[in-house]
C-alpha cells in the first residue's frame, strides 16, 4: 500500500463516530443505507478493498473469497464470532481475520441474565396482557394469576464457560441461582470456586439435570446442533432454555416442537437458526420470549467494537500483527 490510504469496504452502517474516524484514517468506503450485500456486492467488494469490515450477518464464504482481489489482505470483522467467513479459505489466500472479542461480554451477559429473569417470572406476557388491551380490563392484583417461576436456589447450565458465559455466572450467582457448566476445557480452580461452580464433562448429564441452560457458546462446525433433538428430550419437562449466543447451535425446529407440545416450561431467545427468520411455533408461543438480536445492542457497545476494528487495521497497516488476529483452531 507504500504510503497510500488503504482501500476500507464497510458493509453495514457504523455509528457516526466510528465511521467519522476511519475517513479520517483510510479511504473509507460506507453504506450509508445500511442495505445488507447480496452475495454479488460482497464480491465486488473483496476485488476492490484492501480492507473489508463485514459484520457477523455477511457471508464471506469460499464463493466470495475466491474471487477477491491479490490487494484484499485482511478481513476485520465487526462482531466477536467468525462463523461468518470461511477462516480455512482466508488463510488459503494469505488474509488475516480480526474480530472484537471482550467488548461485548458485560453487554451480552446482562440479556442473558434479564431472560434468565424474563421467561420463567412471565414478563412479557404480563407487558403484552396491558399493552394489548387488558388494562382496559384487569381487576388489579390476584393472589393466583400470571405465578411465574422462581429462579433463586435453582440450577443454571451454561454451555460455554468463556467470557460471557463467566460474566453470566456472576451475574446468576448473585441471584442466588447455582452455577453448572460445560465447555470444551475445565476453567482454572480458582474461577470454578470463585464462581462456585460444578463442571460436567458430560452435557448430556448436565442438561438433564438443570433447571434453565444458557447457551453461550460460539458457533462452529463443532456445536452446530449441539443441542439437538435427541439432547433437547434430556431437558427436564419444566425446564427453561437461554440463547443469546448463536441460533444454529439449537436444532430450532425440534425446540419449537416441543414448546408446542409443552415439553420445555419455556425458551428465551435473543437468536435464531435462519436470522432474520423465525420459527412460526416460536412466535406464537405466549411461554417463549424473542428478541431481534439485541444482545450486544447498546451505543457504548458498538462504539467499542468499530474501536477495535480500526485498531486492527491500523496496526496491521503500520506492519504489525493485529491484536485480535483470529487463527481457525481458536473455533
């Protein structure tokens, strides 16, 4: 690039300071409409950039990459997770992968928490109950409707003990639930009892003996599905499931069919398996709470995250390796 402004391709909007300081730092190319790319505008794209800044919705699959351009030479990926670019083709090409880790833990932690709270104590059946005409009609408080669930004493699950699902420990701890987990990796001593928290190497025994499960692991070849058909019966009849994670690690069709035949006391989900679609069965559920991706949705948030992104390309311009280079065996 000797001494020219490298060539930035973002696909999505940023916010305004974000945006506003990679002008000032590259020649910055945005969409200001905040249309997604079809697959045919992400290709044009890696033929130009020297720089693409996808987000976690852009597929940049083998079909894109192969036809990128020789300048293309890194892809600084606005979102923590990576299940979005093909990590073996990159490579290939000799393109460096960044993401955002660490920025979005707390964020995603306190949406996990709050449908922790939401689905079991019925929060958004009383919201719509007001808001969709029964104000019009209620009679005030009832010793015997909307009874919830009460979370304190209860056992929580977590698939995946990384950041978040560590942020969500304490957060979960401090509600008095008691804290299970599964990972690819037993955590250090000291964070298991910080967190007082019992290790399962078996999900299968874990899951059927919970009384929520959050999902909080990352998407990969390897935990797609992973809570499948077969693992969803293992669930205790009035037990609650928790995804803000990625909705392709839940098998949602079998999930669906069970909240239909009340199999499961409910679900809170922030993420679905075929985004921005959702299962029917799931929205017509008055026992399972949906969100449109929210989890990591705060200003603070996504300002840190094109923070990140820039530090990344400007490191990697000025001849450094980029602090959140993402190699294929860290997924």
């Amino acid at each position: 690039m000797s001494g020219k402004k490298p060539v930035v391709i973002v696909t999505r909007k940023l916010p305004d300071v974000v945006e506003t300081r990679m002008r000032e730092l590259f020649e910055t190319h945005l969409n200001v409409e905040d249309k997604p790319m079809s697959q045919g505008e992400l290709i044009e794209a890696v033929k130009k950039a020297d720089v693409l800044v996808p987000t976690v919705t852009d597929k940049i699959d083998r079909t894109v990459l192969t036809q990128a351009g020789d300048n293309l030479k890194l892809i600084a990926n606005f979102g923590t997770g990576v299940d979005n670019v093909d990590l073996d083709t990159a490579r290939n090409r000799n393109i460096i992968v960044t993401n955002t880790p660490g920025v979005l833990t707390e964020d995603t932690a306190d949406m996990t928490m709050a449908l922790i709270l939401a689905v079991p104590r019925r929060l958004a059946e009383g919201t719509a109950f007001l808001k969709e005409g029964g104000a019009a009609t209620w009679s005030g408080w009832s010793p015997t409707w909307m009874l919830g669930h009460r979370i304190f004493g209860k056992r929580l699950g977590i698939i995946g003990m990384g950041r978040i699902g560590q942020a969500v420990a304490r957060r979960a701890k401090a509600f008095g639930l008691q804290i299970h987990y599964h990972n690819r990796r037993r955590v250090a001593e000291e964070t298991e009892q910080e967190l007082e928290a019992t290790y399962w190497e078996s999900l299968d025994q874990m899951l059927a003996r919970m009384d929520i499960i959050s999902v909080n692991c990352p998407h990969t070849p390897a935990t797609f599905h992973l809570l499948s058909a077969r693992r969803l019966r293992l669930l205790k009849p009035e037990a609650f499931i928790v995804n803000t994670a990625r909705g392709e690690v839940i098998d949602e069709n079998a999930l669906a069919r069970m909240v239909e035949l009340e199999e499961i006391a409910g679900a809170g989900l922030d993420v679905f398996e075929h985004e921005p679609a959702v299962n029917p069965k799931l929205l017509q559920s008055s026992r399972v709470v949906v969100l449109p991706h929210m989890g990591s949705a705060t200003i603070e948030g996504r300002v840190d995250m094109g923070e990140k992104v820039i530090i990344n390309i400007k490191t990697f311009i000025d001849g450094h390796t980029p602090p959140d280079r993402v190699h294929p065996s860290m997924f």
